[in-house]
C-alpha cells in the first residue's frame, strides 16, 4: 500500500482523496482507525470526500466550497449533512466566519 511508505516516511501532513471510494467495509473500517490513529499522534490530515458519512465520522472541522468558493466552515459538534448540503447547495448562506461567506 502506497499509504504505508509516506507513513514510514514519517510525513507531518497527509493530503487524501477519497480515501475508501471503491473498497469494502471491513477495509473502510481499517482505513478510519488509521486516520483517527494518526490525528492522536499530531498528524496533521486533509481529506477530501464526497461521502458525507466518512466527512462527519472523520472530521475535527470541516470546510464547504461552492462553485470555486469557500461558504462554511463547521466544527463537528455544529455539523450534519443538512447543514453541508444547505452550504453546498445555497440554501444557507452565511457560514461561522461572516468573513467566509
């Protein structure tokens, strides 16, 4: 696994992408404790991920963008999916930062 060499590498930042698209739930279910493992360690982590499930299961905050542009940003507390597609979609409009909206 090309995850496995950065790791040893010892990297400060890990920048992932969709990280469970395309596998089962076991290996899901593998790849969201390395990622909780890794922010206890002080792994500093940015993902990327259509599903919303896995963006509110792994997120400390979580950023929205629409049409290029930054709309929101939520603390996992305050988040839920209505509230990301509301930002995503318009619907809402004012983000916690009035400066992001």
């Amino acid at each position: 696994m090309i995850l496995g060499r950065w790791l040893s590498a010892g990297c400060q930042l890990l920048l992932i992408d969709e990280p469970t698209r395309g596998i089962d739930v076991a290996s899901k279910a593998d790849i969201y404790a390395l990622v909780d493992e890794l922010a206890r360690q002080g792994v500093a982590i940015l993902m990327v991920s259509s599903e919303l499930p896995e963006v509110l299961r792994l997120s400390d905050r979580i950023l929205v963008m629409r049409e290029g542009h930054l709309v929101g940003e939520l603390a996992r507390a305050e988040a839920s999916e209505e509230r990301i597609l509301a930002l995503a979609t318009g619907a809402q409009t004012h983000a916690k930062d009035p400066a992001v909206a």
